[in-house]
C-alpha cells in the first residue's frame, strides 16, 4: 500500500475538487434553467451548438438559410467570428439527452470545467509527483471554479463558452509543456509530435489569442537546440495540425474564414466600442468582474509569490507565473478589451500565488513540521498505518461524491420537472419556441416574426430548438429573395405576431401556418406582402427608430438605409 500512497492522495485531491464542483454547480441551477438566450453571443454560439446535431459539418448559424450571402457573424449561414471547437462540446450531451434544451448546452461547458480543474491537478503532480505542489493545484482549481466569472460564463452572463474550451486546451498544453521540460533531453520524435499537437490546440480554440503555448514550445525547442530533425518535426506537426483543421473551414466559406481571422487583429483597434486603456484588466476586469472582496489578497499574493519563485525557480511556478504575466501584457496592448481574454491564464495565476506561498511556508516550517510528524506517528499512528488512514480518506471521498451526484441528479430531475414562469419578453420568445419544438418544426421550415421591437432575438430560441429558419418581418421587408426559392427550400411557413382572438397560440402569440407544397410562387407572394401591408406602418416606425437610436436589432436594416441622412 506504501508504494501508492502519492496516487491515492492525489486521487483524494481530485475527489475533492470534484465535490466542491458538483455542488458549486447545483447551487447554479436557477440560472443554468433559465429559459432565456442572453445577448448576442449566447444566443449565436448555442445556435451553432445546437445545428451541429442537424448539420454536422460545416457549423452553421442557419443550416437553411433564406439568404445565402453570408452576414454578420451572428447571422450567418456560415459560422465565423471565432473558431467553432466550442460548438462541438454540447453534441454528446444534446444526443445523450435526446433532444436541444439550454439547461444541457449549459451543463456541457460547465463539464469543460470540470476536466479542466481535474487535468489541472494531475499534470501538476505527474511533473515531479510533490503532493504539496498538487495540493496547491487543487486549492486553486477550487478558487477558480468558485470565481464569480466562471459563473457567470456557464450560465451565459458573460461571453463566451468557447473561453472555457480555451482554459482547458491552454491547461492541456500546459501539461504538454511539463512533459517536454521532464523529458528534453531525451524526447522522442513521436513525443514531440503528441506535444506539438497538444499545444496548437488552444489556437483552434480562439486562433492567436491561443498562441502563447506554440510560443513557449518554440522557445524551449531552440533553446535546448534540440536537432533540427526535432525542430523540423515539431513544427510540421503544428503546421500540420492547423492545416487539417483549418482548411476544411476555409473552403466551406472563404469569406467566412477571412472574417473570423481578421477579427483577432481588430481588437488592436477599436472595435464594437471595447476601446479601454492599457490597465483595465488591473484596475477594472480584475478586480471587478473576477476578484471582487479577493483583490488585495491576489495582488499581495502575486507579490509574495513572485518573492518565492526568485528564491526558489520552480518550474511549474515558472510556467504558470509566466504565462498569466505575458497573457495579460498582450491583452493589455490591445486597444479594445474585454474580461474574458484573462481568463485562459486565471487558474494559473491561481496557482502561482498559492503554490508560491506553500514554498514560502513550507521552507521556514520544514524542521517544525517534520518534529510535528514525527510525534504524530510515535503518538497517534502507534496502533495502525498511513496506508489504512489514507484509504479510509479516500473511502469517505468516494462515498461524498457519490451522495453530491445522487444530489445533483435529484435536483436536475425536479428542476426539469417543475413548472417555469416565463416573465420577461425573452423568456416568451423561448417559450413560443419550446412550443415549436413541441410542433416538430426543422430546418425544412419558415418562420417569420413581427410582435415587437425586440424580434431580433425572437429568432435565435426558434433556430436554437428547432433548426427551422427564422425571420423578422422587416427583414422579409428588406429582402428581394425570389419566392420560388421559398418553395424549393421549405415545405410550411409560419407567421407569428401578437395575440388575436380564434387564431392558434405559440406561447404567449399567435401564428398562421401555410403548407407551401399547396401554394404557388404567386400566391406565396401575396401571402408574403398581404402581411407586410398589416404591418407597414409598424415597419416603417421600426426603420426610424432604429435610424435614431442604432441600439436595438439594428443589423437588421441595410447599411445604405441605416447610415442616411
């Protein structure tokens, strides 16, 4: 038992970490069932989420679009702004379940998390196998997971989920990284390939905002000068790997591509009003959306970490410092800002400000503690072993996270189960749609929607639960798409619009329905422009209104029309 007493340990470790995640979760669940799309890169990014199950390739934002130029980024068809790794991560769960629902898109990144802390702890303790740089892990995975931010990127209050993706790949490298600096001088070719492939994975996930790894791994090759077959064999694989994903993407949509890699450079420019100064993330992001009543505790702790490290250059204290300083540099060179770009490096400043503390007690404790042990073992261990002490912990470990998991499935079920209040307009819009789902409407469908100045964001729960393409009626008012198209691609099309007496409800509207296959390109027509006509004089309030104030559903008008006089 003596000779897996580190690995049970840490197991132990990890067990707890897993505990303390899987109640911090259900304490969430109010916000995770919440039936509302948040804002603009919620919605996009789970309408991507959910089409992947309908259209696995390429990742769509309508996966049958009644235009098919491509938009803005969160209009589509194609799927661009930034890479679509993310989109995948709910499919397993969406299939598991059997069906799209937010509280499951929500869950699956809150999993994310779950193997990023889990990783975490276990790449740090496989580097040297010191239980107390693990235990410094774990605290701070703890400390990470707890972080008001990381909340609020599971539950869709801040965007966006593909941060999370990029916190695990980053973690990944991280132990990529370790496993090279443990084997430099005896890496193989096929490691090199393993470590390379690793590494370029945070790029897929957020292209250069990811590059700090590949970077890092660069570095090191040349300055171990390792041969240049490794060198060359290092790089190819990363070439390699962002070719084979890249390419597929480019073909797809070459515009769509060039928008979604262009997006990372404007950031060095203002860009959509995040214009902030050098030191916002110091004096606002931090302290603000990630520290609240932990600041001064952070920044001393960065100081009394970065005391250690001098003293003691550790190298996962090295890596991990050093990562969190250059992402926030480069983040803080950039001119539009905003709080999620720190996020990828957070778990290991973590781990630098409590890691570098355990070195600094642990070194003036040292002979206490081993006095303290010692009268330990002569005076409480006399009668039994480490070995039953530790299994008994991890007996205890186990049966914990059996009961938080019978917990939290008890508590998904009921949350499920109970009856919601759908009381703010967005939580009708979902409503509407979950009724769609319910109707079985799919990508072959047409939904087109005029109850309010809000309808822009009636369409995103629609695309999200039922794949069927969704318009706003000034958009249709807009578009000279032929309606003979209209009958190739859709077999019914709805018009949804504010309640009226003897129609069908949808939720809180009412709706008219028509089945294409029985109606001609000119009747479509008149069906089309008898409806616009009700609505004209609400359309035309729609145009000055969003002309004035340019907040509310404005790429919904066309530039020439939206910037006149």
């Amino acid at each position: 038992m003596a000779r897996y007493q580190k690995q049970v340990a840490v197991t132990i470790l990890m067990l707890t970490f897993s505990i303390v995640f899987v109640r911090n979760t259900r304490s969430d669940f109010p916000l995770i069932f919440e039936k509302n799309l948040h804002a603009h890169d919620e919605s996009s990014n789970s309408v991507v989420a959910a089409n992947i199950t309908r259209k696995f390739f390429p990742p769509m934002v309508r996966v049958n679009p009644f235009v098919e130029e491509q938009g803005n980024w969160m209009e589509g068809p194609y799927w661009q702004h930034i890479p679509p790794m993310f989109a995948y991560v709910p499919y397993i769960f969406f299939e598991i379940d059997g069906q799209v629902t937010i509280e499951v898109k929500r869950l699956a990144f809150a999993f994310v998390t779950l193997l990023t802390g889990l990783l975490f702890i276990f790449v740090v303790y496989n580097y040297k196998k010191s239980l107390l740089a693990a235990g410094a892990a774990t605290i701070s995975a703890i400390l990470w997971v707890n972080t008001p931010f990381t909340h609020e990127l599971i539950t869709g209050y801040a965007f966006g989920v593909s941060d999370i993706v990029l916190a695990f790949t980053v973690v990944a490298s991280f132990g990529a990284i370790l496993w090279y600096l443990k084997n430099r001088k005896s890496v193989s070719s096929y490691q090199l390939i393993v470590i390379s492939l690793v590494v370029a994975l945070p790029i897929m996930a957020k292209n250069l905002l990811g590059a700090i790894p590949v970077a890092t791994l660069l570095i090191l090759l040349s300055r171990d000068k390792q041969s240049y077959r490794k060198l060359l064999i290092a790089g190819g694989s990363l070439v390699a790997a962002l070719v084979v994903y890249y390419l597929p993407l480019f073909l797809v949509s070459p515009e769509a591509f060039k928008n979604g890699l262009l997006v990372t450079f404007s950031h060095f420019n203002q860009l959509e009003g995040w214009e902030r100064p050098w030191h916002w993330h110091f004096t606002n992001y931090l302290p603000q959306r990630y520290l609240f009543g932990w600041t001064w505790i952070f920044f001393v702790g960065l100081a009394v970490a970065a005391v250690s490290w001098y003293r003691t250059r550790r190298t996962t204290l090295t890596l991990a410092g050093g990562w969190f300083l250059w992402n926030l540099i480069a983040i803080s060179l950039v001119t539009s800002k905003v709080p999620n770009f720190i996020y990828q490096s957070y778990l290991l400043s973590w781990y630098f400000i409590v890691y570098g503390l355990f070195l600094t007690i642990s070194t003036g404790a040292k002979r206490s503690g081993e006095i303290a042990l010692q009268s330990l073992k002569e005076r409480f261990l006399r009668h039994t072993t480490v070995g039953m002490v530790t299994v008994g912990v991890l007996i205890l470990a186990i049966l914990a996270v059996g009961y938080e998991s019978v917990r939290f499935t008890q508590q998904f079920n009921e949350y499920r189960a109970q009856a919601y209040n759908y009381d703010s307009e967005n939580e009708k819009f979902y409503q509407a749609a979950e009724q769609f789902q319910r109707m079985g409407l799919n990508q072959s469908d047409l939904v087109i929607v005029r109850v309010s100045d809000n309808d822009c964001w009636f369409r995103y729960p629609i695309l999200f639960l039922t794949g069927a393409e969704s318009k706003t009626l000034l958009e249709i008012y807009f578009h000279t798409v032929k309606y003979e198209s209209i009958l190739h691609k859709y077999k019914r099309m709805y018009f949804v619009f504010n309640q009226q007496e003897g129609l069908p409800k949808v939720g809180e509207y009412s709706y008219i329905d028509f089945d294409l296959n029985k109606l001609s390109a000119d009747e479509v027509n008149q069906v089309i422009q008898a409806f616009i006509d009700i609505h004209k004089q609400a359309l035309e309030q729609d145009i000055l209104r969003i002309k004035k104030d340019k907040t509310s559903c404005q790429w919904l008008v066309p530039d020439h029309i939206l910037n006149a006089p």
